[in-house]
C-alpha cells in the first residue's frame, strides 16, 4: 500500500500546532507534533512568522524535509481576492494570509477553515468514519460547520462557490427578537447555540451569571437553568432540520465545548427528527471522537 507524508497546521486563536504524519491506508503514524503560543495581540507579522516557524520546526523534528502535502486550517474564509475574512482572530482580516504564508514556505498549500478541518478528521478517523456525507459542527465561543463528502473514495471538504459552504452559524432563525451577532446580523444559529450566548440565555432567565457547565449541572434543580436547557434543545433541532432538509447527511458531528450537553444526542436528536421533513431519520448526532487534535490531523489530510 502507497505511504503518504502529510503535514499539518492548526492555526487557532491562543496556539499553532503542528504536526507530521505518515499515512499507509487506515494505519497513520504521528512523526512529529508540536505547538506555539500564537500571541495573535502582537499583530499579523508576527502570526505569519509564528505559522512559518511551526511549520519548519515540525517537518525538522521529523527528519523530513520538502513534504508536499501540506495543509493548514485556520479561522474565517477568504475573499475572492484572496483576503481572509470573518476570522474571529481579526489580524488576519483583510490581508492576504494564504499568498504570504505561501510565498515564505514555497511550496503549495491546502488552506481549510477550522470547522472544515475539524469534520475530515472526524470522518477520517473519528466519529463519522464510513459516512459519505458528513456534516461537522463546532459549537463552542462561535459556531461553525464544515461539509465532508466521500461519495467516491477518500473524503473530501466541499468548500462551495464562495467558500463558505458549512457556514451554518450565521443563518439566521430570529432576525426581529433575536440578540445582535458580530456578523452585524440578528439571531443567528451562533447567537442560539454558541458558549457564550447560552450563558447570557441563562443570566437573562435567573439574573446570575454562571458558566455553562455549571448551568447544565444545576439543571434538576434550578428552573431557569431547565428551561435554557430546554430552549437550547429545541433550537438545535430547529436549527439542525435545516442542514438536514439541504444536505441530508449520513452523520452529523459535533465538537466545541456546547457538543459535551448530553440532551443534544437523546432530546436534541428528537427536536431534529420532528422539524425535518422525514417520518424517519436515518442521520445519526454524534459526539466528537478524534479530541482537540481535530484541527490539526484535519488540516494534515486536506491535500490530494
Ligand atoms: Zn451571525
């Protein structure tokens, strides 16, 4: 069986990973793996070095040099023109990410948003392996979603016309009552399903703030932490039929702090089957497998 050398990037708001893998059909080798602060406050530069630099001391750590299949997920999508936009670390915004980090490496690279990556590695190695359709979701700070086809052989990110097929987060289900998004519209699924809007959900209900975690705990006894729970499930059903009726995925997977609430996966899966328009729903809700090195392994299989 051929043997295939990839190299992959994870550039994320606090750290860049990297990491080398040695590929022979289902068996994959890590060769190499390491991380580095981002430190993305200290501007664009300084991220592109920080990338640069990953990139070479993990490729060195493993032996190697000159790898070819190189692939690296990051935030937000890019323009037309080549401009990264919607990065939620804003010094990428507006400058030309892909073209610089190429032209210091000087071989080709596969550029992927983190959601993106995050379902090719699920369906490569995680929880939706076999699924010809896969729809991965991140719900964590924001939320974002990526779209795995493997119809004929290896699974493939659908990227879409403009680059942001997936892009779930930013539909809107409340454009008059709902919270404000920082996409400048109203009530999108992220301001319904995200981290942080769950917890605003649940301080607007009792008038404390807590954490999330503590929410989904104090839920037997605290009725404004039931009823967010509540609202919650029925929202991500609401929200999920409508990537059901469009895509109908074999699996959708889920990831980000938000995917650890046990209900989505029995009550949420439930809410999914009575807002899709099917009797029977087949799509399997699954909890991410793969862990936080989703990122990274997905961006090492995006290349050819
Ligand atoms: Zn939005």
């Amino acid at each position: 069986m051929s043997e295939e050398i990839r190299l992959g990037i994870d550039l994320g708001g606090t750290k860049v990973e990297g990491i080398v893998i040695r590929r022979r059909g289902d068996d994959i080798e890590t060769l190499a793996k390491m991380r580095r602060p981002t430190e993305r406050e200290r501007g664009y530069e300084h991220i592109l070095d920080v990338t640069a630099q990953v990139l070479a001391e993990t490729e060195r750590q493993a032996g190697l040099k000159d790898i070819a299949r190189i692939g690296v997920g990051m935030p937000g999508s890019e323009t037309q023109e080549g401009f990264v936009k919607n990065a939620n670390t804003t010094a990428l915004n507006g400058r030309p990410f892909r073209a610089d980090l190429v032209a210091r490496v000087g071989r080709p690279i596969v550029f992927a948003n983190d959601a993106n990556c995050f379902a090719l590695a699920e369906t490569v190695l995680g929880a939706a392996r076999g699924s010809r359709v896969t729809f991965g979701v991140i719900m964590g700070t924001g939320v974002g979603g990526g779209i795995v086809i493997a119809d004929e052989g290896t699974p493939r990110v659908w990227d879409g016309a403009q680059g942001i097929a997936g892009e779930w987060g930013h539909v809107v289900l409340e454009p008059e009552r709902g919270l404000a998004c920082y996409c400048g519209r109203r009530g999108c699924i992220e301001t319904l399903l995200s981290g942080p809007f769950l917890e605003k959900a649940y301080a607007a209900r009792s008038g404390e703030r807590r954490k999330l975690v503590d929410v989904v705990a104090r839920r037997e006894s605290d009725p404004a932490a039931q009823s967010t729970l509540d609202h919650l499930v029925e929202t991500f059903g609401r929200a999920m039929a409508t990537v059901v009726n469009v895509l109908d995925p074999d699996v959708i997977v889920l990831g980000g702090g938000v995917s650890n609430i046990d209900v989505l996966y029995d009550a949420g899966t439930e809410a999914l089957r009575r807002w899709a328009f099917t009797d029977k729903l087949r799509t399997k809700v699954v909890k991410h497998a793969v862990g936080d090195s989703a990122g990274v392994f997905g961006a090492a299989f995006l290349p050819k």
